[in-house]
C-alpha cells in the first residue's frame, strides 16, 4: 500500500539509523508506542495489523488531531507519531508543529497520498523525520518498521543530549507558520514567522502582552472564550478561521488552530497561526472555474479516468440542456448513452482510439438527445495528468453544430452543383481578382485550379473583351444585376454565343463586395433561332404575297359581280385580312421571344400619357382617362409599354359601348406598381381568359386580340410580375398588371 519515499536529501539518515538500530539491540530498549493518526480506516488497519510482526511496536490509533493531542498529553511515554497529511480538523503540517513546540525530537513520520513540493518543504521546515507517498511497494511494512525503529533508538538516545526549550524555539523559527505559546493568556513564545505575520516591530515587544493585544481578529466567536474553554481542558483542541488585522494596517485571512500542550515543564497553550491567503486565492480561483463550467455556453463532462467503463463524475447545466439527460441520468454512466442508430462507428472508434492513447481528440458525431431527436455534436476530448503525469480525468466538451454541419453540407452541394454544370461560373472581388471558378469556366479559358485565385479578370479574358464588359462589371459593383449577350472566342477553338448575368456579391454587411458572373452557352440555341427566323420571315413573306394574290383577286370579283356572288368575295377579303394581322401578330411574338432584352428605368407616367396619345389619335371617338403618379419609375423590361399598348387598343377596339370609355391607372406600394385598364365594353370571352390564367389550350386564341393578350401575358410575366382579369365596375373588364418597382412620388391626374 505505501512506499516509503524519502525527501531529506541532506541527511543520509540511513546509515545512521541503522547504526542507532544496532545500539538499541544491544541495550534490550525494543518496544515501541506509536500513535498512528488518520481517517483511512484501510490505512489504520494496515499499521495496527503488519507493522507489530516487523518489530515490538504497540500500535494506537486516532482519526484526529484532537483526539490525538489528548494521547499525545495522557501518556507518560510516546516514542513515536506515523500521521496522515490530510485530517479531518487539521492537516498533518500543524499537527507536528504543534508537536515540535513540546516535543522537538520526537520521531514523527508524515505519510501523504500525493507528492507536493509545498507540503514537502513545510515538513521538513517543522523537522519532520520522514516524509512519505503511500504508494504501493512489496516490502513497504518492514522498511516502514525499520525505519521507525531506527528513528526510536536514536530519539532516545539523544534526548539527554539536547535541551528540549532551545532545540523547540529554534524549530518553531524554522517552521513557515506563527506559533506563539501562551501562558495565563499572556504570550510568553512567539517564532519570528508569527512576528512576521503580526507585523510588529520585533519579538520582544510581544512577549508579556496579552493575547488579545497581540492578535486582533475578526471572528464570531471570542477568542477569550476559545482560549478559556482550552485551558480548562474543556477540549484540548480548536480550529477556526479568522481575519487577522496586522500592526500595519492590513487585513490578513488566516487559520488558527488552538491546542493545550507542556511548555518547559508546565501547562501552556499553543497557538498555530496560518497564513490562508493563497488558499483563499485558490479557493476563488477554483469557484470561479467551477461557476465557469457550470454556466459554460457549451456541454462539459468530466469522466474518471480509473473507472474501466470512464463513467460521468461532472457534467454542467448546458451538457443537461444540449441533451435532455439531467445530471442524475448521466452521472455514473458512460458517455455512449448519447450515441443511436446513425451515429459514425469511426467517429466512435476514433475516440476510443485516442482515450487509448491518452490523446486528445476532436469530432463530429451524430448523437441522440433524450427525447430521441438528432443533433450533430462536436465532442472534443482531452486528457486530465496529475503531477505525476499519470492520466486521472478525461475532459470533454460538447456543441451542438447541427445548424453548422448542415450549412456545411449544403455548401459542398451547392459547390457540387457549380463545378458540375455545363454554365461557366465565376467571381471576382472589387480589385477584378477571382475569388473562384467552376470547372466549365477553368476549362474554357485553360486555368489550373490552383492558379484561379491569383489570376485577374481582365488578364483571363484578354484587352477586347474586357473592354466590352468592363462597364457591366463596374455597375454590379454598385448592386445592380445586369444580363447581357456576347461572344467569346479562344484560340483554336469556334466563336461562342453567351448569355451572361452579373449577379452583386453581397456579405452579412450586406455591402457589395465582389460579383458572381454566370455564362450559359446559347450558341446552338441562337444557331436554331436564326434558322426558325429565316423559315418565319419566308413563311410570312410567302404568305402576305399569296394573300395580296387573294384579296386582289376578291376585290375584282365583287367589282364585277352582283349578289351572292359579291358577298362571298366580301368574306375572302376581310378572312385574308385578319391572316395577314395575326401574322403580324405572330411576327411581334416571335420577335419578343427570340431577342431577349435588357430591364430599363422607366418613366411610367410619360409611358402611360404616351400610349394614350396615341389610342386618341387612332380612336379619336374614344375617350381615354389617365390617373397615375407623378415621377413614377420602375427598372423593368421595356416591352411593358408595348403591353400596356396592347390591352388599351384591345378595350377600344372590341367595345360596343356609347360612346367608348376607358381608363388607364397606376398606383404603387413599397415593392409594386399597379397599372389598371378598365373599360365599358362586353368583357373578355371566358376561353380566352382561361388560356391566359390558366395556360389551357391555345387554339382559342388563334385570332389577333388572343394573340396580342398572350403576348401581354409573356411579356409580364418575364419581368417578374402578374396579369389578373376582374370585371369592371360598371361593367366591361378590368385587367391588372402587378410588375415589381423602385420608387414612386406625387401625384398627376389627367381626364
């Protein structure tokens, strides 16, 4: 259980115990009594029960210093003291101090669990005869017996030797902590630690005073009546803790522990004084730790290191919030109860591997709550040595990173998707410096993906083409998203048609710090659109020339009959003519769908006034109302006044009503604008609305105002906004365009 390790490395005390061995054999002097004094009951047994076969040792043991003071002062004959350092009233430190003032030989032997330096320097201070580490040793007891035979013989064979009074006051000046003996409450011994610790001036103006006058202290109890219990012998041993005002003015936390003992002869107290002060400081710093654990905003356990499963001894409040286990569930149990069905065998094995290496370690790992909801934890692990070295703990910390990881993942998705497109994607930040660029980019223009960020945008794309697109650039700089079509061409490689969209890069600042360029190949595209618009220009010029052939044809064929004949002729006149309008229908269509345009700031005041003026001009008997704000405008596609335009015509043309109404409004809220053609005609045949809201089939609006309201629909819907059909008020139809704004001020209203 113990090994005997000695710490007085200026003393080969050996050779002369063995020599005092051989002396004590030869005088007959073999039985020994010691008192043993501890509260390790394990301990105790082993000194009552293998000590005496070494040697004639008669054992007593005691679990406290007062207990112990009371043997220590009943017996007429005590060769020698074995105490534990930790004590339940006191330490093993104070214990021999008290020793030394009345008994300055006697052996005394200190046993601790741990090796300090601190506690090791105090001992040997106060003169301790050997200073030990329980640990575990063969043949511990019969070194131990040995040891303390030695020690016996030679004590009492030196104790005429030494005067008990000088060889005790120049101990008690050794020792690190104030003694000061007492005698009818007066000090008549104080060390030069104790005279240091009061503050005086010297030793000499302490001796004769009272004690009361000697120490001032703060304690709720008197001093007076601890000091008068005590020699009474009410008790023989007290301890407290007390402020210590110092001759200089300062405050000092001390400990003081009170004993009745012999002093040259007679009935004396004794007074050990400590200075508590870096104790109170560790204290503290340990309970701030300690609350900073407790209140840390991530999980924290603390498993025990000699426990072959590692079970739970701490875990703080956010480790029972993070996981739902509360302290009682956990504690004593193996950190594994986090662990499911889903959880990572390699996570798991990687940690077992570095507990196993006494290594610290830090992972990502699925585990479970108690509720059985899944969180993504990130457990770091790390090993807790002791002086020694030796591993005592492992500490853990635990944080949720679900949100992290799934951002994570959906990032590598999203990089995925990039580097797998066909697109060419890239970004630059404001110094045209790339930031990053997708595979399908880095291979059009022949860049090592190692070499991207390095590179700048007007050295990739050469002098011609940065000029061309350098303006576009600048302007998503600003925020503006911008699209636009170009070609680009490489060396040994065909010219390319590209449809390309600057978009802002903007950060949690929401400034604009880079933009992000996307290039789609339209080249096949645009190669199929000029081949359908060659066919449909042909188609178009074929067909009006056919149907000029026809009309002209019916003209001369009801100029020159009568009757019947003449109205049929009627019919294929104003047939050929409604072809050739949808035909120029077809043409605006097909125009607007293969030429892509680019959003525009918008006046929506002017562009209203301007498509009325012009249904006036055309319909001078209808009457055209405008109602809309002034300085009104919008960054949208220029084809919606073209919309607008088509829906006015198409409320004046096909309306029966006396005279013709119609009015034109635009209102706005803060992300819309509202523009508004309500009419008194007969309202929008059902069929026709149907293919336009509800894409049902086309075939009804194969004439030219379902053409042109199609064609409304298209372009309102490419500029991101809605088209809604209502009945008007007072009858006729009301149609609505909702397309996104920028801003809007004032109003103007013209009737």
């Amino acid at each position: 259980m113990t090994e005997l390790t000695r710490s007085r490395a200026d003393k080969d005390i050996s050779a002369v115990y063995a020599n005092m061995h051989t002396m004590a054999s030869e005088a007959g002097e073999r039985h020994i009594s010691t008192l043993v004094v501890t509260a390790d009951q394990e301990f105790a047994t082993a000194c009552r029960t293998r000590l005496p076969p070494h040697a004639d040792i008669d054992v007593t043991v005691v679990e406290t210093v007062g207990k112990a003071i009371d043997v220590f002062v009943s017996r007429d004959r005590l060769d020698c003291i074995i105490s534990d350092h930790d004590l339940p009233d006191t330490d093993g430190i104070a214990f021999l101090e008290i020793v030394r003032a009345q008994a300055p030989t006697l052996p005394f032997v200190l046993f601790t669990s741990h090796g300090s330096e601190q506690v090791a320097s105090r001992a040997i201070s106060a003169d301790v005869t050997e200073y030990l580490i329980k640990e575990s040793h063969a043949d511990q007891w019969e070194r131990l017996a040995s040891l303390i035979e030695d020690a016996v013989t030679y004590y009492r064979n030196h104790s005429d030797l030494i005067d008990p009074g000088t060889r005790a006051q120049t101990l008690l000046d050794a020792v690190h902590d104030g003694i000061v003996v007492l005698r009818d409450g007066h000090v008549e011994y104080i060390n030069n630690p104790g005279t240091e610790l009061i503050a005086a001036k010297s030793r000499s103006s302490l001796i004769g005073r009272a004690i009361g006058d000697v120490l001032d202290v703060e304690e709720r109890r008197s001093l007076s009546d601890i000091l008068a219990a005590i020699q009474r012998r009410d008790r023989s041993f007290d301890r407290f803790k007390a402020r210590l005002q110092r001759q200089n003015g300062a405050v000092l936390p001390v400990e003081i522990t009170i004993t009745a003992a012999e002093w040259t002869g007679s009935a004396a107290t004794i007074l050990v004084v400590r200075d508590v002060s870096e104790h109170e400081e560790r204290e503290q710093d340990l309970w701030l730790k300690n609350r900073a654990m407790d209140n840390a905003p991530i999980g924290i356990t603390i498993a025990d290191a000699d426990n072959p499963d590692r079970s739970l001894i701490y875990v703080n409040d956010q480790f029972e919030q993070l996981t739902g286990y509360s302290k009682d569930e956990a504690l004593g149990a193996n950190c594994r109860f986090l662990q499911g069905a889903d959880t990572d065998p390699a996570a798991v094995r990687e940690m077992r591997d570095a507990i196993d290496a006494q290594e610290s370690v830090r992972v990502q790992i699925r585990n479970y709550r108690e509720d059985g909801t899944e969180f993504w934890n990130q457990v770091t692990l790390a090993p807790v040595r002791n002086a020694d070295g030796d591993v005592t703990h492992y500490i853990g910390f635990q944080e949720d990173v679900t949100e992290q990881v799934v951002r994570e993942r959906r990032l590598r998705q999203y990089e995925y998707a990039i580097e797998s497109t066909s697109d060419l994607i890239a970004a630059v930040d404001e110094d045209y410096q790339f930031l990053f660029a997708n595979q399908a980019y880095r291979d059009f223009y022949d860049l090592d993906a190692d070499e991207v960020t390095d590179r700048a945008l007007p050295d990739v794309v050469g002098t011609e083409t940065w000029e061309t697109i350098q303006p576009y650039v600048d302007r998503s700089f600003t925020g503006e998203s911008i699209q636009f079509e170009m070609t680009r061409s490489r060396p040994d490689q065909p010219t390319r048609s590209f449809d390309v969209r600057y978009h802002p890069l903007k950060g949690v600042d929401d400034e604009t710090g880079g933009t992000m360029a996307t290039m789609r190949d339209i080249t096949d595209q645009r190669e199929r659109e000029r081949q359908l618009a060659s066919l449909d220009r042909m188609l178009r010029h074929t067909l009006h020339n056919e149907l000029n052939v026809i009309t002209g044809r019916a003209e001369m064929i009801a100029e020159r009959t009568s009757g019947e004949v003449t109205q049929w002729a009627g019919v294929i006149d104003r047939v050929a003519d409604r072809i050739l309008e949808q035909a120029d229908k077809e043409r605006d269509i097909v125009d607007f769908l293969s030429q892509p345009s680019t959003p525009t700031e918008i006046d929506v005041s002017e562009m209203v006034v301007d498509v009325a003026d012009r249904m006036e001009t055309r319909h001078p008997d209808a009457d055209i109302s405008v109602d809309v704000a002034d300085d009104l405008h919008l960054l949208t596609l220029p084809e919606l006044e073209r919309a607008l335009e088509e829906l006015v015509e198409n409320a004046v043309v096909h309306n029966d009503g006396t005279p013709v109404t119609v009015a034109v409004s635009a209102d706005t809220d803060e992300t819309t604008v509202t523009l508004t053609v309500e009419d008194n005609g007969p309202g929008i045949p059902d069929e026709e609305r149907r293919v336009i809201v509800d894409n049902a089939d086309i075939e009804p609006l194969l004439h030219s105002s379902g053409m042109g309201l199609w064609l409304v629909k298209r372009i309102i819907t490419r500029a991101g906004g809605t088209l809604q059909f209502d009945a008007g008020d007072t009858g006729g139809s009301r149609v609505t365009l909702v397309v996104p704004r920028r801003g809007a001020s004032g109003r103007a209203r013209r009737e």
